[in-house]
C-alpha cells in the first residue's frame, strides 16, 4: 500500500474513532444504548444523515450548526475528532505497522472518552474502564517492551487500584477518629479513580503507572490551587481528577520511557 494511502487511512480512522467516541460521551453517562438509535440533533431531534455525520468537515461546513432546526453544535464533537485523528497519526509515527499501535490507539482512545465524559460529568464509567483493564491485561504480552509484560500488567492493575483505594481509605479512618458519622464520612479519592489507574496500570505497568500517579498528582494540585485562587474553591471542592490521570497517561504513552530514563540517570539509578 502507498505509503500516503496509509497516512490517510489512519487518520482517518481516527477522526471516524473520534466520532464513536463522541457517542459514548454523550449516552453512556446516561446510560443510553451506544448502538441505537441513530444519532440525531439534540435540538430538533431530526436524524443526522450520514453526509452530516463526516468527522471535522460536517461541522466545519454546516458552520457548526444543525442542518435543520440551526441550533448550534458544541465544538467539543470537532475536537474530540482531531485529537483523536492527530493522536492516531502520532502513535503511528511511533510505532508503524505493528501490533504496539493498535493496542496504544485502543487505550488512547478509552483515555480520551474518559477524560471528556470526567470533565463534563465527574464521572468514570465501569462500561469503560473496567473492559480497559481486561483488555490491557490481555493484550499485554504484545507490549514487547523487554519486560515480563504478563507479570508487570498484573503488578501495574493491581498497584493501580490498591494504591488510591488505601488512600482513600486512610482518608476515611482520619475521618472517623475525628468523630464524623459514618453515614457523612466522604471519599478523598472517587472510586472510578480506582479503576481507571488499574486500567492503566494494566496497559503501560508499573513504571509508567508511576509516572502518570506523579504527573496526574502534580498537574491535578497546581489546578486545585488556580482554582482556589481565581474561582475561590475550597480544599473539600471536588475536582475531575481522571482528567489529570488521562492527561498523564497519553504523555506517558509518548514520552514517559525517556523522562523516566533521565530521571534515572540523573538519580543514578539507571542500570
């Protein structure tokens, strides 16, 4: 196959992913069928006929509004198209034609639907995230890192979820010793969270769960603070934290063997 023909398919791919995506974000926090019905305007609930439906250029030709009824289309259907088309390219940058890129793009693209659907919602559904972790572990002896791919899949899902749900439960037991009822004791961390890093535990291993817990922690406190500072939130305001742990996770999935590796080496620690 030609070499630009295969650039197009992939991106491609990914815009049309990207707009799989678009559906789950928007039904499975409803628990809506991600199947059927058809996809139709939230406006005027006429179908989306399939010339409409093209990822990036429907939007951008309709002039982000509904062909019918006019009402507008949030730019985020657009976006998530993009940026799953360019994270697609990227990967295939990376990796080429091989098994690695389609596992990556298949995590890459879980990440991106949680992220959104956290962000809106504040919410990490089981429908994604506990499948992700099946799936990761299934397919990590294809990871072809040099590692005991099985063993550190199983080791990154399990540190993944112990690590925040002992958190969490420390956070519950101060809670208790300082008297608060049961019944009003609340979780530091959400239990989606849980999830979500076994997943990607189960994905990238323990290494780089390490790297994303550390990213996802610093990136997620340097907002807590602006927030803080320009909203006026307060320490107990809950924040979508599986969008700084996703955010990590892609960056990990880029760039998170070589930062990890300088961080060795500057530590000493590099074998």
């Amino acid at each position: 196959m030609p070499s630009i023909v295969l650039w197009f398919l992939v991106a491609g791919t990914g815009a049309c992913i990207g707009s799989f995506l678009n559906v789950c974000i928007h039904r499975l926090p409803r628990r809506v069928s991600i199947v059927t019905p058809r996809s139709a305007c939230p406006g005027c609930g006429r179908l989306i006929a399939w010339h409409d439906n093209i990822p990036v250029l429907s939007y951008l030709l309709l002039g982000g509004r509904c062909r019918h009824c006019r009402a507008a289309i949030s730019p985020r259907y657009p976006l998530v198209e993009a940026a799953t088309c360019l994270l697609f390219v990227l990967l295939f940058l990376k990796h080429g034609v091989t098994p690695q890129f389609a596992v990556q793009a298949v995590f890459v693209a879980a990440l991106i639907a949680l992220i959104v659907i956290d962000a809106l919602h504040q919410i990490l559904p089981n429908a994604i995230t506990l499948p992700g972790i099946v799936l990761g572990l299934l397919t990590s002896p294809l990871r072809g890192d040099g590692t005991r791919p099985v063993v550190d899949a199983l080791a990154g899902a399990a540190i993944g979820f112990l690590v925040p749900f002992a958190i969490n439960e420390a956070y519950r037991l101060w809670q208790a010793a300082r008297g608060v009822p049961r019944d009003r004791r609340e979780d530091g961390i959400g239990q989606g969270d849980f999830k979500l890093l076994a997943m990607i535990g189960a994905f990238l291993g323990v290494k780089l769960l390490l790297f994303t817990l550390f990213v996802g922690a610093v990136s997620g406190a340097v907002f807590g603070v602006l927030m803080m500072w320009r909203r006026g939130y307060g320490w107990k305001s809950k924040l979508p934290y599986g969008v700084f742990l996703g955010g990590a996770a892609i960056l990990a999935v880029f760039v998170g063997e070589s930062w990890v590796r300088i961080y060795l080496d500057f530590a000493g620690l590099a074998r």
